[in-house]
C-alpha cells in the first residue's frame, strides 16, 4: 500500500520534472538527430570518393594533436608583453610557424599510421585464419 503510493509519487514527480525540462531535451534530441543526417549523408557520398579514407585519417590525426595556443610572454629587449604561439611546449613567434609545425606532426601521425597499416591487416588476416 505504502509503496504503491511511494511509486506514484515518483513517477508524478519524474513527469513534472520531464515537463519541466522538455525544451533543452527535445533540442539536444534534435541537434542529435540533426548531426546523425549530416554524418549519414557524408558517409554516403564518401562511398564514391576515392580519397575519403585519406581525409579521414588526417582528421583523425587532428584530433590527437593539440592546438596552437597563442600565449603573452614577457620580452626582455622590449621591456612590454608580446604574443606567441605555443605548439608542443615551443614557442613561435608568427602563427603561421606555429601551424606549420603542427601541420607536420598531423602528417607524421598519418604517415606513421600508413606505414603500420599493412602489418596491422596482415595480423587481423592471420588471425582469421588461425595462424
């Protein structure tokens, strides 16, 4: 009896705040749907364009490497504040060294993943057929 009327409790209680809440729900669902139509529709054309599994790789190299920080240091010649940018711990002066510098750590984590992906399929290949 008691926890029948406990249990009602809780589910009034789980729809008020349901109702309460439904707008950010309902966008975020929406916002997800919406980005799962883009990420469909991008795989599809994907199929036909020889040159999709390079892009991806890159991107995922991208996302293992950090992004230029761009920091304040004091100079000691100029006695003021000047804007650097930071790429793995070194500082540049212009941007462009900077992001240059990261473009070619992305190149080298792709390169790297393309020399190990023959052995990675060899192993898988091997491992399929017992050996």
């Amino acid at each position: 009896m008691i926890t029948d009327l406990v249990s009602t409790f809780c589910i009034i209680v789980a729809a008020i705040v349901l109702y309460r809440f439904r707008a950010p729900i309902i966008d975020r669902l929406r916002r997800f749907d919406r980005e799962n139509q883009i990420r469909i529709a991008q795989q599809e054309r994907e199929c036909d364009d020889p040159v999709a599994h390079f892009r991806h790789a890159l991107a995922v190299a991208e996302d293992q490497v950090e992004p230029v920080a761009e920091i304040r240091v004091h100079d000691e010649r100029l006695g003021i504040g000047v804007k650097r940018f930071q790429f793995l711990g070194e500082q540049y002066a212009l941007r462009s060294e900077a992001e240059r510098a990261r473009a070619d750590k992305i190149r080298a984590i792709t390169q790297e993943y393309y020399r190990e992906l023959p052995r990675a399929l060899q192993a898988r290949e091997d491992e399929k057929l017992g050996r």
